[in-house]
C-alpha cells in the first residue's frame, strides 16, 4: 500500500496529476499540490453526488424521501441503529464503475481517495467525534483471492484527512458467510445474522466508524452497529463509498 502510493507520489512529481477515476488532467493548483484535494477531477465529483438532491439526513442516500418522512426507508429496518452515515454518493453510474473497478483490480489508490472524500464529508457534518475507525471484516480467503481489503484501504483515506485512529481487528467474523451480492433482502440479514464479533480493542462508551465499500440492504451495517453497540459502543457512524439506491 505505502509503496504503491509512494510510486504513485513519484508518477506525479515526474507526470502532471491526473483524475483518478477517468484520467483526466487535474487543474494545476496549489491545493491538487498540497493534497488538500482529493485526486478526482471536478467532472467526475459532481457525477458521483450532485449537491443539490435532497438526500436522507441519517444515511446520505440521495432523492426524494416519502412526504412527511425523516429518513428513508431502507434506514427505517429494523437494526440499523448507526446514529448517521455518509456516503461518496449513490451506487450507480460513473460512482458504480468505480467502485466495481476498485474491488476488480485491487485498485489501492482509488479506495484511498474514496476514503479521503469521505474524510471531508464526515469533518463537513461535523463527525468529528470518533474515537476508533473499524472496516467491517472480511474473510482471509476473500483477501486472499482479492489481494487486498478495501474497506481497510477506505479507512486509511479518512484517517489521512482527519487524524481518526484506525483499528481494523476491532470487528471479526464468527463464521463463513456468503457474498451478499445475489441474495435477497431477507437472505442478506439472515446471512449475517450473528456473523460478527468483536476482536481486539475497546469499544466500550467509544464512538465507532464503520467503514465498508458498498451498503445496500444495510444488512451488514446493522449487524455491526449491533455487534458494537452490546459491546457497549457510546455511538455507531458509516462511511461508505458508495449507497445503494432506493429512492427516486
Ligand atoms: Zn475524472
Ligand atoms: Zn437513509
């Protein structure tokens, strides 16, 4: 990871920047300089999230909530009792590529810069609380095949831009489970259900960020929360890179 992003540093010094995503060239300012940017072109930003849509106050989904409601419905399931999350923006699109492309080729340096956005969206809503960031785990195997985590790579981005410690052995599976891509709604929740537990670290009257590549059904996000709030976590956030959709 460090080696690849020093390469990545070196590429830049000797090659003008370019947007990480599409491969445009970054505008020459002394902000893309001092890394206060993330490495995305502004083409690419404003097709990941559009500032103006209405989104839901506690998950960051974009679109319309239902007249008269606080938040979503997905955010309404019972268990996900994260206090609020964020998000890049809705899994679809240029967002949606980018994330498959990250997960498909290991793609460190754009986990890192989904991170570091994150980071600036969790300090722009003022959740700037957090006492430990933890990904939500995942299988030696699934690493193995993969050759890296990204959620843990997503963590080491928002501890970049905001200095929150990272402890990524805080949550640890309980069992196998299978890819919750292709099960359904119910399947999801059942499939974790009692999947996680804590490993090593304190949680007790901390505030807890749990970070994951995509959130969905929300199935894995409510069993963390869970898992750390028994444990007797003060309050659960989620940063996510990308949020399923379900509204409009
Ligand atoms: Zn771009
Ligand atoms: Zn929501």
């Amino acid at each position: 990871m460090v080696r690849k992003l020093l390469e990545h540093r070196f590429v830049s010094l000797v090659f003008p920047d370019r947007c990480c995503s599409c491969d445009r060239l970054l505008p020459d300012s002394d902000d893309f300089r001092a890394g206060r940017l993330a490495d995305f072109c502004q083409f690419c930003l404003e097709q990941f999230s559009d500032p103006q849509s209405p989104s839901c106050p506690k998950c960051g989904v974009q679109g319309k909530l239902e007249v008269g409601a606080d938040d979503c419905a997905l955010c309404r399931r019972p268990g996900l009792c994260f206090v609020r999350g964020v998000a890049v923006g809705n899994y679809r699109g240029i967002l949606k590529q980018q994330v498959l492309r990250m997960k498909r080729e290991g793609n460190e340096i754009l986990a890192f810069q989904f991170g570091r956005l994150l980071g600036e969206a969790l300090l722009n809503n003022n959740l700037n609380d957090v006492d430990t960031v933890v990904p939500v785990p995942t299988h030696w195997w699934r690493r193995f095949k993969t050759g890296f985590h990204a959620a843990d790579i997503i963590c080491d981005g928002i501890r970049q831009k905001t200095g929150f410690k990272k402890n990524n052995r805080l949550l640890r599976y309980t069992r196998r489970t299978s890819k919750q891509g292709k099960l359904t709604t119910a399947q999801r929740f059942a499939n974790v259900d009692g999947a996680l537990r804590i490993g090593r670290g304190i949680v007790k009257g901390k505030t807890v960020l749990v970070v994951d590549d995509v959130m969905t059904s929300g199935a894995t996000a409510a069993q963390a929360t869970q898992t750390l709030l028994a444990a007797g976590a003060n309050r659960v956030y989620m940063a996510v890179a990308a949020r399923g959709a379900g509204l409009s």
